[in-house]
C-alpha cells in the first residue's frame, strides 16, 4: 500500500517521497518499509529510536519523531492505526493460494478443512471437523483432535497435541474507543507461533498477535479453558492449570506454573521457575525466579497463608 | 396446544372456557393467548397485572389472580411449568421449513450446516463446520469462523465477528428441583437477539432466553471464554474481558466495562459507563454511572485498593 | 504387552516369569495382568495391598513389595510409568473395529464423524459437526448438539443432552517432570461415563481418567465452560454453575451445589447436600452433609459473610 494512500485513508497531510508500505508494526519491530504509531508518552523513547518508514502520530509527539520518519498526523493516533489495521488484513481464505499439501504418512479427516496453502508434516493426525487455515504450517507427529480451529498463518511444532475444540489465532481483544464510547476493531495481522512437544488441552484460547507472534515454547503444558492473550510468550515447559489466563503481552520465563483460576495482568515479565497458587492474581513482575505466590493482590504464599490466619482471627 | 390439554398434562382440574395456548412467558410479558407460572410471592404484583390467559400458581396464591384468567392449581408450580415447558419446546430441526437462503456475494463453506430455514445475509463468511440452526438469521457483512454453533431461532445482526468454537443460543441453565432433589429441565424456548457490530471471542458461550431473549447490543466486545446466561440484556458499546461473566437476568448499561474473570449474579440492573476491575464480584444493584469497582464483596475499587493495603498490614 | 518387554522399555532388571500385561493401573485397582506403579511414600499401604503382577517401584520402597509381586525398580518411578503409559495407549480410531451402528429412530447429520466401533442408542439427535470415537456408547433419546467431541470409548447413557462445542474425553492433565523441567506425557487410558439425564452446557471439559473412569452420576446438571478434571465422581443431581471446576479425583456426594468460578482442588471428598457460594475456593474435604460454604480458604458462608463485614470496618 502506498503511503499516500495510507494517508488518504487517515485523512492526514501527505508530501513526502511516495513509497510502498508493506505492513504496521510497533515503535520498536518496524522496519524502514512499515508505518508504526504512537499513543501514549511513554513510548517516547521508542519513537526516537524507530526504523519505521512512518508514524502515525498526535500533533503534540511531533517533536520526537527521528529525522527521515514521516509523520502522519492524525487528532485520535490509537484510532487511526485501528482504522488502518483493516487494509492491512489479509483475506480469511485465499484461493489463489496453492493447494494445501500433508506429509508422508499423516491421516487427515475427510471431514476436516485444509486451507489452500496450509502444510501439514508427517505422521500427523487430523481429526475430523478441524480447521487448518491458509498458511498454516503443522509439523510432524502432531495430533490435532476434533472440531480444533487453527486460523491462518499459525504454526504447530513437532510432537504437539491439540485437544479437541480449542481455538489457535483467534483475534486478540483489541480496539480503539473514541469518546461516543464506540468502538474500532484492530485487525489482528499477527499470528501464533507453538513450538515444539506442547501439549493444550480442550476449549483453549490461543489469540494471536496484533503484529509478530503470540509464542508457546517448547513443552508447554496448557490445561482446559485457558486464555492467552495476544503477543505473550510463554516460556519453556511452563504449566497453565485449568482457567487460568493470560492477558495480552506477559512474558514468562521457562518452567513457570500457573495454578487453576489464576490470571496475569497484561504486559508483565515473570522470572523462571516462578510458581502461582490457584487463584493468584498476577498485576505486577515477577523478578527473582524460583518463588512461590498466591493471592489477589498476588503476595509470597507463605506470606498468603499467614495473611489468611491473621484474618480469619478477625472473627474471634 | 388447547388449554385443557395443558390442565390435562399438569393434572389439574379444568373447567374454563377451552381455547388454543401458543407459548409460555414470563407474567409481565404474556399475552392473552400464553401461559404463565408464578412460584413466588414477591411476582404478586405481577400476577394482579398480568394478561396471561392461564397462569401455573400454587393454591395459596390463588386470591391475587385477576378477573378472567384461569388458575391451573398445583403444588409446586415451577416443577409444573418445567413439564409444560417441553410441549412447547420446537424441533431441533424441522425439514418441512424451507430451504436456507444465502445473500449475494457470501461465501460459505461447503463444509458449514445451514439448517433448513436460516438467513445469511449479502456478504458475509461462513466458515467450515459452523452451524446455524433453524429459523436463525444472521445480517450482512458478517464473518463467522469455524466450529461456532449457533442455536436456531436466533439472530445476528450485520458487522458481526463471531470467533472460532463459540456457542450462541445454547439452553439457559434452567431447571426446577423437587424436594427428592431431582431435576426437571426447563425447556428455553426463547433466542438470542445479537445487534450490529458486535465481536464476541471464541469458546463463548451467550445462552438463549428461557422466554424472549437474550440480548447483546449494538457495538458490544467479547473476548474469550465468557459466559453470558439466558435473559441478559448486555447496553451497547459494553466490553467483556476473557473469562467473566453473568449469571441469568442481568441488564447492563452501554458502555460497561467488566475485567477479566469478574461475574456477575443474575438479575442485576448495571448503571451505564461502570467499570469493573479484573475479577469484581458484583452481587447487587449499580445505580449511579461511571464509577469503578473491584473486590469480592464489591467496592469502590479505590477502597479496595485501601482496604487491602490495610489487611497487608495484619501481617506486621 | 509381555513383562519383559516392559522391563526392556523402563530399562530395569528382569528375572521373573514372563507373562502377559494387558494394562496399568493404580496400585489399589490392579489386577493380577496388570502392572502398577509407586512413587510416594503415603501410598505404602496400597503397595502392600496390591494385587497386580508388577510394580514400577524406587530401590528404597522395594521392601513394602507384597510376595510374587515383581518389582521393576527403576530411579525415577512416576516417570518411568509415563514413559510406559504410551504403550498402552489404543489407537485415536481403528480401521479394523466394526462400523458403527445406529438405533432405530435416531437422526444422525451426515455432517457429524462416528467412529467404527461406536454404538448409537434409538431415538437420538446428533447433530452436524460432532464427533463420536471408537467405542464410545450413546444411550437412547440422547441430544448431542453440533461440534461436540466425544472420545473414544466414553460412555453417555440415555436422556442426555450434551450441548454445543462441549469436550467429552479429552486427556487428563498428566506429565511427569524430571529434573530438567522437561515434562513426559502420561497417555490417560480410562475413559468418561455420564449417566442418565444429565445435561452439560457449552465449552465445557470433562477429561478422560488415567486409569478406570471419571464419572457423572445421574441427574447431574452442568452449565458453560465447566471444568472437571480426570478420575472424578460427580453424585448424583449435583450441579456444577458456569465457569466453576474441579481438579482431579475429587468425589462429590449426591445433590452438592457448586456455585460460579467456584473450584474444587484434587483428590477431596466432598459430603452430599454441600453447597458452595459462587467463587467458593475448596481446598480440603467435607465431612458433614447439607451445609453452606463460601470463600477462599472456604468457611461456612455465614461466616464469611460475617468476616466481610468486619473486614470492611478496617477502612474505617
């Protein structure tokens, strides 16, 4: 897409050289052919320092722009970028696409859908009423049970099982509000990547990324009904027990257990080996690895369990 | 079905005017040609003005009956109206409705069921394994991804997303329970009503109304995992975040924002523009807009807040 | 699978007579062809109890082994069984077993996937987009809603209605985890038993077991997004409201009443007539019957309630 044209559809002044812009991306991943924005004043720093060919930008921010970035003014930047989103939107299925292909020795349900350009590796087993969209890669050895939807552009390691009716790359929440309290959809152009050996249980939520990759690394394991919102990471061999969540862009270290019911707040960083109660209510880092919490607000459980005593004292 | 059949299945005696019941419905809402129940003394109000032509009431409510309505006498009138309930329950499907119909310019999947009296709309997408049930309409422009479910008779409007494996229309949790401790399902013979431009998430479960329907209004957000209960009548522009949700009955405002793994309990009236943080509790009434809550039992999340730096303190 | 086959997979020792294995399970169950394991101390009596042919057993437990009992002694005991649990593991679908068969008066979609071996009672619904594995059992009169996924040889029994996107089946949550974080898969081998007329809502889980069966007894009523883990007992007419769970091998009595986002940890033993306040959070067995609990930690409900009340007097 143009950049004038990118302009034109934000309404914004344009007389800058005229390139083709390939795709949105945050301050800090944009390369020199994306456009980028910025809504917030903590992202300072990050304007300072980005490659994107563009920024769309509020008036006020201006001065922070890096010499050679053309800037995109616009009254309502977080809006803007949702209304771009959508041009940047691939379709949902994609004919010209070539036929999906599945490796030696894997079983694919005639009542399954494979998407055209979708690769399947070997020995895999799909079972009927699954979704594989376009783009999607599975590795080899991988089960994926019945009724699993993998949207587009998603990829499954080696070794992997997919429990039945869990979804892969659904949107992630995201949309801009503007002061009617309506609200604008951010297309969610990203995907998810799942390595190697992970294992997800039934009626899961992987979203995908608004840009990049919602990650699940090697040997996870992810219990029934869990959420993870779009752009976490999730470090190796961590454990997610039934509902328990995630929201949007937590990172966790390797080998992290999340108890039932617990949740993270979204844009965290969680030490390794860190270990959560059932129930725990995560809203802040988590720096030094190897402890064990509980609680909401989230305190050592140790501390959780005196806390508990001490109140439960209050009605004596 | 003729009223003296109904008398007829609930045992009761019957010698009013004989003529043709075509529902059941709640006592404000019935019309003269339905039937309603009432197990409760604080529906007394209720019952004084309802228009229903027969009302299921227990002997010792029987004076507030008004003039021209017929009494069906029974003991336990909740368990009696879940044994009506079945006789008006429709067919899962019904093959002598005609064929669905497909607005122009929409694609859908070979591999979707469109049951024998649906409407799909101009442009839309539907993708495999989705199921739209009998009688259910479904507006322009909507996408709705692999393996959702949606029940017959309801309705989605135009604009919609509706995400993988999500359930729209499946029974509200009704029963009544004699003092054996046994079960009888209450039929939920009402739909869900789903306005424009709403985007719900996926593994979803939005249940249709035991009477009427459940609502989700113009421009809503649902993320993942959510649980809307029959009856609901969800304000425009209101946002669930993953894994909240509301029991039956309850009516928000526009422009609710309800935080992760909060609930709330049924039959609650939500000022508009309130905001609940990450897992509030919310068990009463919210009358005044535009504050924020948090907390089980709920407050005022800036007490909460307080609070539970003060309880931190036992600790010392 | 021979002894000395299994001995040669775990890598142990073996001198003793070499004898057919037909499967694994736990130590209290076993029978004289099956093999066990042990890897904690509280289970020393089950060990001297035991009746199957082998035991995968620690060097420091060996002398708790009953006479003709054969020990293969390997270091890291849990481990070692997850290892062997693949072995025993049947196939996902099996050509070789007989087609399905459908009883008399069923209306089975020619959109929903029933696996050779399955058995279909008379007078059922299945509807498009389900799935049904190898041996599974549905009873008569039984309503399987679309994209619901039943595993292979589960049982449901008559009356049933199974609502949309439901899991049926799926593996327990089982790994065992070695020093290195890494985590092996225990293959769950059991299978689900639903008795008659229970209903289960949408996006709900009810795993597989281990060994032997989870089980919903009759009457049970589930609503969406429930959670209940493997080898589970759930009594008879219990209910389980949205969003609420259970861990693994927790058994309720008839009639408990669990409220919403409420959650049982494993292995409890929980009275009949029990109640549970919504988010109630069940750590420890209940032993009385009829009573009415609330919180986390849990405590009869008229006491939290009490509690909140004086907690909140902190602010002041």
């Amino acid at each position: 897409m143009k950049l004038s044209k990118i302009a034109s559809v934000l309404g914004c002044e344009f007389d800058a050289e005229d390139v083709e812009i390939v795709g949105m991306n945050a301050l800090r991943d944009a390369q020199d052919n994306e456009v980028s924005f910025v809504a917030n004043t903590k992202y300072i720093k990050d304007i300072q320092q980005t490659k994107a060919k563009a920024v769309i930008i509020p008036k006020d921010m201006l001065d922070h722009l890096p010499e050679g970035c053309v800037a995109l003014v616009v009254e309502n930047s977080y809006w803007s970028m949702a209304v771009l989103s959508k041009y940047f939107a691939p379709p949902i299925e994609d004919d010209t696409l070539p036929p999906a292909t599945i490796g030696q020795g894997s079983r694919v349900s005639d009542k399954a859908e494979i998407a055209n350009g979708a690769k399947i590796g070997k020995n895999c087993t799909v079972l009927a009423h699954v979704y594989i969209g376009a783009n999607a890669v599975i590795g080899d050895n991988t089960v994926i049970y019945p009724n699993v939807t993998i949207y587009r552009d998603c990829v499954v390691g080696d070794d992997c099982i997919i429990h039945a009716n869990t979804a892969i790359g659904a949107d992630g929440f995201g949309f801009a509000t503007n002061n009617l309290g309506e609200h604008k959809k951010i297309y969610q152009n990203g995907n998810v990547v799942i390595e190697d050996d992970v294992e997800i249980g039934s009626n899961v939520s992987v979203d995908r990324a608004v840009f990049g990759s919602t990650l699940i690394q090697k040997g996870v394991r992810i219990d029934n009904l869990v959420q993870i919102g779009h752009n976490c990471n999730i470090g190796q061999y961590s454990v997610f027990v039934a509902q328990s969540g995630s929201a949007g862009s937590t990172k966790l270290g390797r080998n992290v257990v999340v108890g039932g019911q617990s949740a993270f707040a979204g844009h965290l960083e969680i030490a390794p080996f860190s270990n959560f109660a059932a129930r725990s209510g995560i809203t802040h880092d988590i720096k030094e690895s190897g402890k064990t919490y509980g609680g909401f607000p989230l305190m050592e459980q140790r501390k959780w369990l005196r806390l508990q005593a001490k109140i439960a004292r209050l009605l004596k």
